[in-house]
C-alpha cells in the first residue's frame, strides 16, 4: 500500500503555511505528479491525501488512475461506488435526467417531399463529411498555430486550475435561447477562448482555423451502473475504454467584430453545429474505428491515433455527469470534486464536471505558454455576457 498512497505535507520557510499559500502548493503538486509516469510492475493507480488547508477545504483527497484502467465513464462509476449522500446514506447516489433533444417543431404531417427528401440523405452526407474529416484531421490536417496551441510534438508541463459555474444560471440561458446545456457550455468556452485569444495577443488572428476536440462515450446510457453490472459478461455498460471523439470548429470573428458584439451567436453556431452532428453517424464509426485498430493491431496504435489526433486539433474538452446531491467520504462531506487529463498534447484541456447544482471547470494550461489566470478571467467574462444577452431575450 505505501507504493499507492502518498501523505505529502506542505510547509512554508517560515514553518506552518497558511491555506492561500497551500493553493499554491497544491497546484505545484498536481502539476508534478501528473507528469510522474506510474512505476513499471505495479497497479496503475495513486492515492494522494493532502491534509494541509486550503482556501476550499480542510482536506484534499487526489486519485491519480491511469487511463489503460478504463474511460471516464468506468472511472468516475467506480468512484462514486466509495462515496455516500451526505444527507441520507441510505438513498442512492442520483444524477440529473438525461433527455433527448427534441426539434421545437414536432408536427411533421404537413412536411413537403424536398424536406423528407432532405431528411433521408441528410444522416448519409453528414456521416460521410464527419468522418472523413476527423479522418483527415488524425492524419495530415492541422490546426493553425495560435495562443492556445503551441504545437509541441513533446509533452509539457502543465498546471490546473478551477472555476465554477451555476446549474441554475444555465439552465435559464439554456430555456431562453431553446438549446441545450452542452450548447451553453461549450458557448461559454468559445467565446471565452476567443476571449483570450485578442487579449493575450492585441495583434492575434480572431480567424484561425482551431478546432476543439471532445471526447465522447460511445455507450447507450443515461446514467451509471455499478461496477459489479459493469464486468459482467456481455453487459451494455462494459468496464473500459468505449470512448470516440468529436470535432467541433472554434466560430471565427471578424476583424470588424473586435467588441464581440454578439456573444450568443458562439452558442447558437454551437447548436448548428452539434444538431447536424446528432444526425450523423460519424462518431459511432470513429469509435469503431478504434475497436478496430485494437484488435487487428495493439492497444499502442490506438494511443498513437489519439495522441496524434489530439496534436492536430487546438484544445480538448471532456464532459462528466456528476451527482445531483452532496455526498460524503467516511463521514467527510465532500465540498467540491473536479477531473482532469494528463499526457496528451494538448496546450489548452478543458475538463466539466456536475455536482451539487454547479458546474466545475477545470482548465489544464500548458506552463509558459498558456497565462490560465487570464484564460479563467476571459471564461467567467464570456458567461456573463452571454448570460446578460439571454436574460434580455423575451
């Protein structure tokens, strides 16, 4: 066990640290640790406990997890099994409904033949336009270089901070502006990116061709099943890695659009985009793609194929679903919980995770390149500018 576990202690010269000071400590050790490969010979798995305060909590309880061990999906499942509801251990641990978008006009009975037409080569012709381009972009296309891509072909150090973000609030953007939260979200992003990109740079190209890349679960579920369901034989929730990804385009500005002028128009492009997307089969044959490579050839192709994926685009977001109520660890309530990604080339990794009615984003910024302070800023600044444009939408 003491090859797993780790207690590291925080201190400053002057002797005990205050909890400001251990943020600092704190984020140094994650950034050091997530750039440690795990040791040769031994289960690929670490438990740090950081007792020290810090300006969130009293405790700081780190699971570092290898990704050969199983995808998000698996990981966070397996998790959540150690965790009960803090206000009733008792009742089982429940996550938000998932519901499938449904179009605002339902009444197809007076739909014209171009439309029906339309809908039946539609599916064929986005599949076939999706998949050939995240085809190309595994292979020979790449993003253009730009302050959120450095284009290392090696990995860098890279540092993790956190921001949160109300459920409530975006859900009111989401009901007026008749989207999903996955559109707000990753409005929110957008913008928030290109944000960033003209305040880091007053000379930066607002056009650049950058491309967000997200990962995806490729299992028919709407929520989590136990772990003992998951290792059945033939289960729909198979334990491991059933994951594809999915090319999204960052929404350009124009040089004429330097005062952003529009900020809802990041999320309604975000919504063009992903309905299109919805009636594609593009990501269902990416993932099997990946089936594929590792049969026929190794688990080492397919990490090849990611890694050389994830270098052509600009940045990487990955979304989890997380519990509705708080929940609690051996009696310790548990105030916040957050995930991130190491090893991957990414300059820019964005990771979302709900719980308790917010929205925890993580931001992993490659050291030197990425000033996250800023990054952070220009995000929280996007989601009160859509937020206001929203609000004043009848």
């Amino acid at each position: 066990m003491e090859n797993h576990v780790h207690v590291p202690s925080f201190s400053s010269p002057k002797g005990s640290s205050s909890p400001s000071e251990n943020d600092s400590f704190l984020k140094s050790y994650i950034s050091q640790i997530a750039m440690q490969p795990f040791p040769q010979g031994q289960p690929l798995w670490e438990i740090h406990i950081i007792k020290c305060p810090t300006s969130e909590a009293q405790e700081t309880l780190i699971f570092k997890l290898h990704h050969a061990l199983g995808d998000g999906y698996s990981l966070v499942a397996a998790l959540l099994s150690c965790f009960q509801r803090a206000d009733d251990p008792s009742l089982p641990v429940t996550f938000p409904s998932v519901k499938k978008f449904s179009s605002a006009n339902k009444d197809d009975r007076n739909i014209g033949l171009r439309k029906v037409v339309s809908r039946c080569f539609s599916p064929l012709v986005n599949t076939v336009r999706d998949f050939g381009w995240s085809l190309l972009k595994s292979t020979c296309v790449k993003d253009d270089l730009s302050p959120i891509r450095s284009g290392s072909e090696s990995l860098q150090p890279y540092s993790v901070s956190t921001i949160t973000f109300s459920l409530d609030q975006i859900k009111e953007i989401k009901s007026r502006l008749r989207v999903t939260v996955n559109d707000v979200i990753s409005g929110v992003i957008f913008l928030g990116t290109r944000l960033y990109m003209q305040r880091v740079s007053t000379n930066s190209n607002l056009s650049t061709n950058s491309t967000a890349l997200g990962l995806l679960n490729t299992r028919n579920l709407r929520d989590y099943k136990p772990v003992r369901d998951m290792v059945r034989p033939n289960s729909e929730s198979p334990w491991g890695n059933h994951f594809a990804f999915l090319h999204v385009p960052i929404p350009k500005v124009k040089p004429s659009d330097s005062q952003f002028s529009d900020p809802l128009k990041f999320v309604y492009k975000t919504h063009e985009v992903m309905k299109r997307k919805r009636s594609s089969f593009g990501v269902i044959l990416t993932g099997k793609l990946l089936e594929i490579m590792q049969k026929c050839r190794n688990a080492e192709a397919v990490a090849k194929h990611i890694s050389r994926t994830a270098r052509n685009s600009s940045m990487g977001i990955s979304n989890v679903i997380g519990p509705i109520h708080k929940l609690s660890l051996a009696n310790h309530p548990l105030r916040g919980v957050y995930f991130t990604v190491a090893g991957i080339p990414w300059s820019l990794l964005i990771t979302i995770l709900s719980y308790a009615g917010n929205l925890r984003v993580a931001v992993g910024a490659e050291q030197g390149f990425i000033d996250s302070e800023l990054y952070n800023h220009s995000l929280l600044d996007a989601f009160d500018m859509i937020l206001r444009d929203a609000c004043q939408k009848q």
